[in-house]
C-alpha cells in the first residue's frame, strides 16, 4: 500500500515541530514507525483519515479540512502514550507535504509529472486566495523575474535567473577549454535620485536580516541532507528541512521554502523506491535549494525580487481568446496532486492552459482527463478540448499563460483544427533550434517536432524511442513512468511503426543529446486523429507494417563526446549516498587529469574541489576526528552542479542545432 497516496497533505511546520517534540529515543524508532505504519489500512471519512496503529485498536486521526492537515491539533492518536507518542510524527512523515508557498501550479502549469518538485519543474489550481481563482483549490505558482546575479565567492558561480525559477551558472572558463559558459544577460542600470543638482546612487535593495537567518538555515539544512545523501535522510532530516522552510515562508522567501519542500519530496520518493524517482530530479531539487539559499544574502534589487519568488501569481484580463485545442496530459506528482492539464493555442501560436489539479493520485490522474474544464459554463471535459476548440470572453492569463476560472469569464465550445491545418500548423513552421533556444531561455519548453520514426533505444532509466528529426537522431522517452499512466506502453508499441513519419509534441530535457519527453503525436495510421500518450492506449491493431531498419540504432547515436559523465557521476553519487561515497581512499584524481587531458580544465578544477571538500575532516588537539565541514561540501557541490547545467544548456543547443 502506497500511505503517502492516501494520506492527506501535512504542512511542513506540522511535521517539524511533531517530530521536533520526540524524545531522542524516539527519533531513533521514527523511521521503524514510518514502515510500520504504511502496512496499516487507511479509512477515510470525508476530511478525516483514521488509521488503526495497534493491535489493541487504537486509531490515529488526522482531520484535513480542505485536504491539508495545517496544524498538530489534526492529527490526534488514541494510544496510551498520546499526545506524546510516535504514531503522531510518523503519520505526518509518511504524508505528503503540502505546498503551502504555493507553487504547484508551476508543475501543473507545465503538465510536468514531477517527482521532485521541477522543475521543475516541475514540480494545484490556479489563484487561490485571490479573487479570480476563489472557485479553486490549490496552490498557485512561485515565479522568479528574469535578473542577473551578482558575483560572489570564487566556489558558488554567478548565474541568470530564468523566469521559470530554473537558474543556469555563467562559469569563467579556461581559455583550452572547448565549452564557453557565457554571461547571458547584461547587468542593470543602478537606479539614482537628484540631490542638489546631481544624480545620486539609490543602495538598492537586500535582504533582511529575518530573510538571512532563513537562507542560512535553509543552507544548513540541504548541506546536511547532501552530506548523509539520499539513503540516510530519514525523518528525522527531512523535519529539519521542512522547519527550514517554513521559516523562509515567513521570512518572505517562498521560492526557497519551495525548494526545501521539493527536496523532501524527492527525498521520500527516492526512499520509498517510488517508480517514477529519478536521480537527476533530486540533484535539480537540491541545486535549486543550495543556490537560493546561498544567494540571498548577496542578492540586491531585481536578483533579490528574483530569488526570493513570488507565492502566488496574478492573473490579467486578455479580453476574448479563439482557442484550438492541442493535446491533454495527466499530472501526478509525488507531493500528493494529481489532475489533467490541456494545452491549447490562438490564431497568433500563443499557447494557453486549462487545469485540473488538486490532491489527489493515480485515479485522480487517469480519470480527470473525462471532468468538464473548469473554465466558464462549458461542458466540454480536457479529453475533448484537445480536439475540439474554446471561444472564450472576458478572459483572465496568468503570466504562465493559464486561463483563469473567475465568476465573469465566459466560455464556449467552438470548432478545432488539425494540426495539419491553421492556425495550428504555424506552431511546426518555427526551426527546431529556434524552439530549442527559446526553451533553454525560460519560454514554455515544449517541442513541436516532425519526425521519422526509427525503433527502440536502450537506456538504463528504461527503453526510450529513436527518431530523426531534421538529420538530427532523437531520444524520445516516456514522460512518466506510473504504471497507471500508458507512456511507458504507448512508447514500447511506437517503437515498433518503425519508418513512420509524423508530428508529435514533446516537453525538452537538457543533455548533451537530443533528447525530450513525448506528450502527444498523430495517429499512425489514421490521417487526422492524434494520441495523447498520457491519457489514450495505443494497441497493435493500431500500428502499420514497419519499414526495415536502415541502420542499427547504436550506429546512429554517436558515443564520441567528451567525459564529463566523469563529473556529473560524482554529483549523483553524493546526492545519493552522501558526502562519505567520495572520501573513499582511492585515485579519484585521476577522473580529474582525464578531464584537463580532454580540454575540460575547469570542470577538472572542480572535480578536484569537490573531492577535497569531501575527504576534508580536522582534528582536535587530541587527533580526535571533527565533524565534517558540510557547508564547504555543499558550496563545491553546488558549483559542480551548476556547472553541469550550463554546460548541458549549451550541448543541448548545439546538439538539436544538427
């Protein structure tokens, strides 16, 4: 039984201060409590889930009012030792957590299933707490406006922040080195105010000293995580995390109390061998948290605005919207919301969403794709709006381009059009690399693609879709791998209309390699019907004879690229095993001499910190080992990783450029 599936969301305060108030002996046993209680039946009754903890029949309660339990007095326990028992922290562990800076809409705002908040996003429903999205439940997207970091020390590298809240580091690169980070944006003017005649500097902006504590208590926490890794990151841990982030939500911080959340998330996923966990999304998780925590403090005016986020997002009137329905795609993330986003477009190519989230799982997921859309006075349910079309008046947009649900907007089923035909067809005419750029820039990230397909290709995260796109070979892989969901079935039987060519829609992920989430394509063999791959199940009877194969799959993927898998495995490996996986004794500079043999000096630079940092333990003046400086490990490992993105970036333009 999956408990965290089940289980209401718990506010990450909750969760701290239950498990805060454990006796030392206690918290040893809360992990133990955890597993105990997933094995135990869950009955919900409306807003209130009761679990029975014992066999003598005591029942835990947790009283969710609007789906979140928001403080200790919701969860209540019948057992002897109550209110000071285990049963209360475990159940709050095992729960999701909820979202309370509000930035689940930038998951659903993407249709991105994430399992680490993501991301981005990845990882509710649109406005709540506002007027226009009073009908709505949920939590609303944290944004950052695009700035321009400042430079600081030499081990934390100066970045761009991206509108989506993805940051990518400028790095200074030795002049052998073939890969040129490079500043992306120019810095502002200072403002300035006349004094006696004269233009006069205005100090801009910084944070607060509330604001500070939190960063750094934000920054403690994550180093603490990144030092015991993923596999040592108990309960115990993740209360400390999430007593981080709620002290950066108070402090006007809610893009990092975001990414503190996010990072619990993946922490869980990842301990519970959740399906859908991949590594790469923790790393995201925890680079994100690292950096907007260690920024901060630094940060003046527009980058300050930038990285302190905003927790909800307004939305403006845009007057009547012609909309043409594109595709629909399931959301399942591990925080606990499930629902169906349906991406649509105008005569112009703007896109526009329509969402469905709220907390939920995979049943949620699978059947919100047949609910009405929650957008005027229409019937019309997502499956049916991607095919179809929306006339919309008195029309609310986020700035992420979701359509609002307030009383004065209007809405009614109107005709769609073939992707093939206009004014959808324009959205194919744009340059694959022009779409790429504009992706890796903060714009929306999905890809409208025309390819051939050419069979399956096999990866370690599981099998993936070969296709040509342009002369450029493509990895298309699934966008999410619940077995509820049919990405991962519908993805195998493509696999086998080898030949076929067709326009598909799929959501970008950087590489070093061509290489995206397939969302939607044509039909394969019925001209003007198309497959949301999501939501519909493709069967054999469906696929047309394959043509041969003109070349194996492995002679069409070049293996010859430089190795910075050397440094981007170190990141994963103390992301998932802690500090303590790379202070092993060995020849671990010899990753670092391969790298400057292959022009990558700077990248062998920071191997070489990143090892040091971890092998790093002082002693007292009796040669008693110290603790290990966790915030050194965390600031070298936080300028690998940023470094890893930007060069990713940059490969992922030049290699969808052909």
């Amino acid at each position: 039984m999956n408990t965290e599936r089940e289980l209401p969301a718990v506010a990450p305060a909750v969760t701290a201060e239950l498990v805060g108030a454990l006796s030392p002996r206690l918290r040893k046993r809360l992990d133990a409590g955890i597993a105990k209680l997933t094995d135990r039946p869950v009955v919900r009754d409306g807003d209130t889930v009761r679990i029975t903890v014992d066999d003598e029949g005591s029942v835990l309660e947790l009283d969710a009012p609007g789906g979140v339990v928001a403080d200790t007095a919701g969860i209540r326990c019948g057992c002897l030792l109550a209110p000071d028992c285990l049963h209360r922290a475990a159940a709050a562990s095992a729960a999701p957590v909820a979202d309370m800076t509000g930035s689940a809409e930038s998951a659903e705002g993407t249709g991105t299933a994430e399992t680490a908040g993501g991301a981005g996003t990845a990882e509710g429903a649109e406005g709540a707490g506002t007027a226009e999205g009073a009908g709505d439940a949920g939590p609303a997207e944290t944004t950052a406006p695009s700035t321009t970091a400042k430079p600081t020390e030499t081990t934390a590298p100066s970045t761009t922040v991206k509108p989506t809240g993805t940051t990518a580091p400028s790095k200074t690169v030795k002049p052998t080195e073939t890969i040129r980070p490079t500043q992306t944006t120019a810095p502002s003017e200072q403002p300035s105010r006349v004094s006696g005649g004269r233009a006069v500097p205005v100090p801009e902006e910084s944070a607060t000293p509330p604001q500070n504590s939190a960063a750094h208590a934000v920054f403690g926490a994550v180093a603490a995580v990144l030092d015991a890794g993923a596999d040592g990151s108990g309960a115990v841990l993740q209360a400390e995390l999430l007593r981080a982030a709620h002290s950066a939500r108070l402090a006007g911080l809610p893009r990092a109390a975001a990414a503190a959340v996010s990072v619990v998330t993946a922490l869980r996923a990842a301990r519970a061998a959740d399906p859908a966990f991949r590594l790469t999304d923790l790393v995201g998780a925890v680079s994100e948290a690292l950096f907007v925590a260690h920024r901060v403090p630094f940060a003046t005016g527009a980058e300050l605005a930038g990285l302190r986020g905003t927790a909800r997002q307004p939305y403006t009137p845009d007057g009547s919207l012609r909309l043409y329905g594109l595709f629909s795609e399931p959301v399942l993330t591990a925080s606990g919301y499930a629902g169906a986003v349906t991406w649509t477009a105008d005569a112009e190519g703007r896109l526009y969403t329509v969402s469905d989230v709220a907390p939920g799982g995979a049943g949620r997921a699978v059947g919100a794709a047949d609910r009405a859309v929650r957008v005027g006075d229409t019937a019309l349910t997502h499956r049916e709006l991607a095919r179809a079309g929306l006339a919309v008046s008195g029309a609310t947009v986020s700035p992420a381009g979701r359509l609002g649900a307030g009383a004065g907007v209007r809405a009614v089923r109107a005709s769609g059009a073939d992707w093939r035909a206009e004014p959808l067809d324009r959205l194919w005419a744009v340059p694959v690399a022009e779409q790429v750029g504009r992706a890796l820039s903060g714009g929306h990230d999905l890809l409208f693609l025309e390819v051939t397909l050419l069979g399956a290709v096999r990866e370690a995260a599981g099998d993936g879709l070969l296709a040509d796109c342009g002369g450029v070979p493509v990895r298309l892989t699934a966008a999410h791998d619940h077995p509820a969901l049919p990405h991962r079935d519908n993805l195998r039987l493509l696999a086998a209309a080898r030949g076929s060519r067709l326009r598909v829609i799929a959501r970008l992920t950087a590489a070093s390699h061509a290489r995206a989430q397939l969302l939607a394509t044509e039909h394969p063999t019925t001209a003007g019907s198309r497959v949301d791959l999501g939501l519909d199940r493709l069967q054999h009877a469906d696929l047309p004879t394959p043509a041969p194969a003109l070349a194996p799959v492995d002679a069409i993927l070049t293996p010859d690229e430089a190795p910075l898998h050397l440094l981007r495995r170190r990141i994963e490996q103390s992301a998932s095993g802690g500090r303590r996986v790379l202070a092993f004794p060995g020849d671990s500079a010899a990753d670092a001499r391969r790298l400057h043999r292959h022009g990558l000096g700077t990248a062998g630079d920071i191997l070489d910190e990143l090892l040091a940092a971890a092998a790093e333990r002082s002693r007292d003046a009796f040669g008693r080992l110290l603790a290990a400086d966790t915030r050194r490990f965390a600031r070298a490992w936080l300028t690998a990783a940023r470094y890893m993105d930007e060069v990713d970036r940059m490969l992922c333009a030049a290699a969808w450029s052909g």
